[in-house]
C-alpha cells in the first residue's frame, strides 16, 4: 500500500529534499524533534523491518552510508547523532514505508521510547 513517502518519491507531495539518488530518499521531517531530523528512505515500498528479504541487503546498508553522509553534510559527525527505525504499531511506526530517522544537532537524552 502506498503512503505519504511514495507521493514524495513522485514528486507529488513537496518535501524539503537533502539528498537523493537512485535507490534512496532522504528528507526534512515535517514535525522535527531537534535541530537535524532527517528521513533515509529507501524508493523501493517495504513497509516494515518485517517485511525485508534477504535480497534488500545491500539496500538496508545503503540506508546507514546515506545517513552517514547526510551526516556529515549537515555538520553532526562528530557530534553524533542517533539512527531510529521504528517497526510496526508498538515500535511507534506511522507511516509504513521503510525509513531512519537520523536525529542530531543537539545532545540526546537515553530514551527506550
Ligand atoms: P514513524 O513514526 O513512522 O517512524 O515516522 C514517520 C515520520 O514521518 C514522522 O516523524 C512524521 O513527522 C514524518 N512525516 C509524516 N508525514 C510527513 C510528510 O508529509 N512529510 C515529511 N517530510 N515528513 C512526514
């Protein structure tokens, strides 16, 4: 089933794009919870964590590199900053297509939720 991010994949819906290529997206977050909140999604429609093949790898590890160098791009690699995949309803999953969030530019407190 489609979701808000396959419309921005289409351009059908604006985002604030940070970077892009042929396998992933990454954007703003339209409701950031600090000063770098960015979205790493893949283009291909995997809802969830439970639903990656073995096949989606590479594309899985792409996801953390694309982090990485949005990053750095940003000016937080040295800093740190936090990778989050939520899974499903109790992980608190709300849009099902696959994505990170990569949050930073501020010190995070330890969170479970
Ligand atoms: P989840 O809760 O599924 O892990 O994260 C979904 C994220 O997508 C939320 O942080 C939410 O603010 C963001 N989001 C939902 N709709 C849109 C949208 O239309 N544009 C952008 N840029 N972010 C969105």
């Amino acid at each position: 089933m489609e979701s808000v991010f396959t419309k921005i994949i289409r351009r059908e819906l604006p985002a604030r794009i940070e970077y892009e290529d042929e396998e992933i997206i990454a954007i703003h977050d339209i409701c950031p919870v600090a000063p770098v909140h960015i979205l790493i999604i893949p283009k291909k429609l995997i809802p969830t964590v439970n639903d990656a093949a073995d096949d989606d790898a590479v594309l899985l590890g792409k996801m953390i590199l694309v982090a990485k160098k949005v990053a750095a791009q940003k000016g937080i690699a040295e800093q740190g900053y936090r990778l989050i995949i939520n899974v499903g309803k109790d992980g608190g999953q709300t849009v099902f297509h696959l994505h990170m969030h990569l949050i930073g530019g501020k010190s995070l407190p330890f969170e479970t939720a």
